[in-house]
C-alpha cells in the first residue's frame, strides 16, 4: 500500500508538491522527515543512483529521478517493486508534462501542491495489488526494474553522515593548514630577524663611528 508520496527538487532539496492524506498518521509523518534527510543525503553522493529502493523498519522508500527531480514514494514491504516504480512512473509523466519547465523557477516550497489531486487519484488506483489492473501490470516488464538496488536506510544515512564527516574533516585540514602557513611565515621572520639585526647593529655602530670622526675630527 502507497502510504506516502513526495517530489522534491534533486540540487537544493526544495520540496515541489505531495500526497497528502487526510488520515493523519504520526507514524507516516516521522518516516517524511527520514524522507528529506535520505533525500538529501543521496544528493551529495556523486554516484547516487537514478532509481533506489531503501528498507526502512515495516517500510520501503522507492526513488527515481528525472529532470533534476526526485519522486520519491513511502509503500508496505511487501508491496511489489513493479508496481511502486509504475506509480512512480505515472506521477513523472504528468509531473513534466504540466510543470517541467517551471520547475528550476520557482523558490517557495510546495509550489506545485496542485498536483495533489493527480497523486490521490492515481495512487488509488495502485492501493489494491489484486485488481486486475494492477494484475496486469505485474506481469509487464518495467524497464530497468531487477536492476534496482535495494539497501537499507542506516546504510544510506550512514553513508550520508561520512561524507558530512569527510567535509568537516577536510574543512579542518584546510584551515589547520592555513594556520600553520601563518605560523612558519612568522617563524621564518623571527629567524631573519635574529639572523641580520646584529649584523644591522653592528653596521649601524660602525657608520656612527665614521661619522663622529668625520665631523668632529675631519
């Protein structure tokens, strides 16, 4: 059963419509903010796949992309892959067809909420896995569907929070760097200053001397 539906733009993670359910469930609610945190952790993953299945407790998130957008739904376990990425395809067909070339436009959330009414219509029509639609659909082939991976959400979330790490990590090294840059820069004068003050004293001593004689004595 389809128990969540979100689109959301891939590069800033800008939510642009989703299905929402007049059954409020807090449960369904927790599993959207672990939606947008998996979301945004796959799109600083430079080798993030364009369709993903990722196991979630009694839950599977199903995602694919296209044009720089996630359809990303919320189903049962053991509801079939065939049939999530059938729904999917559906929302993306019309999602593009209505609102494609807005949609790097537009900047406040939920932009293309409308397309609400399209979500609850079709995702009725995927509830029951035994109509003979739905049947029927079973035995299609949907392109690419045994190639999608499945993983699971710690895997995908722990995955995201090393790369945070990295960049932490690497933002670190960059200004420990930058520190000890400065630092050899003031080491380096100090030893340049012991090194010809002296020198400079002594010259400027023996110049007085010359001077003095000069003046007084000359």
């Amino acid at each position: 059963m389809v128990k969540l539906t979100l689109i959301v733009r891939v590069h800033d993670g800008l939510p642009l419509a989703e299905g929402i359910d007049t059954d409020k469930d807090m449960e369904v609610d927790s599993y959207k903010s672990q939606a947008k945190n998996m979301l945004k952790r796959i799109s600083t993953d430079t080798q993030q796949s364009p369709r993903l299945s990722v196991e979630s407790g009694k839950y599977t998130f199903h995602y694919l992309i296209q044009s720089g957008v996630y359809f990303l739904t919320l189903t049962d376990k053991g509801y079939p892959k065939k049939l999530a990425y059938q729904y999917l395809e559906e929302l993306c067909g019309e999602f593009g067809r209505l609102y494609g070339p807005q949609v790097e436009t537009v900047t406040r959330p939920y932009a293309f909420i409308k397309f609400d009414t399209f979500i609850q219509k079709t995702k009725k029509l995927y509830l029951d896995t035994r109509t003979q639609r739905n049947l029927s659909k079973l035995t299609d082939e949907l392109s690419e569907v045994h190639s999608i991976m499945t993983r699971n959400i710690q895997e995908v979330l722990g995955q995201g929070a090393q790369l945070d790490n990295m960049s932490k990590l690497s933002s670190t090294l960059a200004s420990e760097s930058k520190q000890y840059s400065s630092k050899a820069k003031d080491l380096h004068r100090q030893a340049l200053i012991r090194k010809y003050v002296p020198l400079a004293v002594v010259i400027c001593v023996v110049l007085l001397v010359l001077w003095v004689r000069a003046r007084f004595y000359g």
